[in-house]
C-alpha cells in the first residue's frame, strides 16, 4: 500500500510534469517548486526574486552521488552530516551537466536553477521532501525553486505565514502543518559549498553543522569565508 507521503510526492511530481507549480512543506521551511521554464518564471515572478539567485534542486543522497562531480572525501563529508547527524543541508557543487536527468529542461530552465556548471542541492529535509526527490529521480523529472515567501522576507514556517501572492501562483498546496525546524530570523537551509567547504548561506543547524565537519573532516566552513548571507 502506498504511504500518504509517497501519493503526495507523486502528485507534486505530475503536477510539475505538466507545466505547474507546487508548494509544500520540508523541515526548513515552505518550498515553492517547478519545473517547465513558465512554471519557474511565475515562481520568480510572485517571489519578486532576482534572477541573479538561480534556484535549488530538491534532491537526494542517490542524486548527489550520481550526479554530482564530487570525490570520495566530500560524499563522505555530506553523508556524515545528512545520515550519520540526521541534519538538513544544502550543498553547491559541480554536476554532470549532460546527465539524463536533465535532458529535457530547457536552457532558461537550466540558466534559473544553476550558475557556472553548479547546481543547489537540499538534502534530507524531510519525509514528503525525501519521497518527491525519490520520485522526481526515478521519473528524472526535475524540482527545482527555493523558499516560499517573497524574496529577502525569510523563510515561512507555517502555510499561513506564505504571502499570498506567493499562494497564488502554485496549483498544488500541500499543507503539512508547523515545519521541523525554525528561527526568529527566518533562515532556511545551510549552504555549503564543495569541495570548498566554503559557507555560502548560514542557516538552520548551522554550527552544527561547522562543528560536525570540524571534528571529522579538520574542516571548519566558518574559517573559509565572509561571504555568508542571510536566508
């Protein structure tokens, strides 16, 4: 028998396959996500989002290992965090840019959710998050967006908070209730880019995170930058 979960992803999933947009829940905060090159247009436009900041791709170990250019130490790196820590992360790393997988975006599509043969990639934020990258891989049908909130707003951690434009533009709401995760200021997942480690967003589970690679990799992402935003 199919889990609720896993019928909610394959919803998301077709919805995205036919040109729609979805919004739904992962443990970081309300995610906003398409796929056709109108559909992730619309998303900019209710977000008001530069195009200057591509969107992410809502993934999975399976996808960072087969799509990813990464070697064996920053895989290792990554699934310490997500597996043996159980923490949401986001990484920016170099792809397989002529994978399969990608085969039927369009290069608008592939221009707003990557930037110079990079490509952001969420990890483990969740059950419904997880089963939509497991079906969104196994159908090699992309989700890509970011935040659901209008840009610079912070993170929304309830449906409610969602402004209503941003409501508006999806086809598909999934409402999965208060998210796992929150914070005063609104921030959403930790970026870290690799095989840097350099830090690109500070969020959510943060020190943690730095600490966790600190004590197992000698890498500390808050000695390799100053170039942390906000979420």
């Amino acid at each position: 028998m199919q889990r609720p979960v896993d019928a909610d992803a394959t919803r998301l999933v077709d919805t995205l396959a036919t040109g729609g947009v979805a919004l739904f829940q992962v443990d970081v905060g309300y995610a906003i996500v398409g796929n056709h090159e109108a559909a992730i247009e619309r998303i900019f436009a209710a977000k008001q989002r530069s195009y200057d900041k591509p969107c992410g791709m809502f993934s999975s170990w399976q996808m960072v290992q087969e799509l990813s250019t990464l070697g064996a130490r920053e895989r290792d790196m990554v699934d310490t965090v997500i597996h043996r820590y159980d923490l949401p992360l986001s990484i920016v790393t170099p792809y397989r840019v002529d994978h399969a997988f990608f085969k039927d975006l369009t290069p608008t599509a592939r221009q707003r959710s990557s930037r110079a043969g990079t490509i952001d990639m969420l990890l483990n934020a969740g059950a419904l998050h997880d089963a939509i990258a497991r079906e969104s891989f196994a159908r090699r049908i992309p989700v890509l967006g970011s935040s659901a909130n209008q840009s610079l707003s912070g993170s929304k951690y309830k449906l409610m908070d969602v402004e209503a434009p941003v409501r508006a533009a999806a086809d598909l709401v999934l409402d999965y209730g208060p998210t796992k995760y929150s914070h005063p200021d609104g921030m959403g997942s930790s970026i870290i880019e690799l095989p840097s480690g350099r830090p690109l967003r500070k969020g959510i589970k943060y020190d943690d995170i730095c600490d966790i690679l600190a004590r197992h990799f000698s890498v500390d992402p808050r000695k390799l930058g100053s170039s942390l935003r906000g979420a």
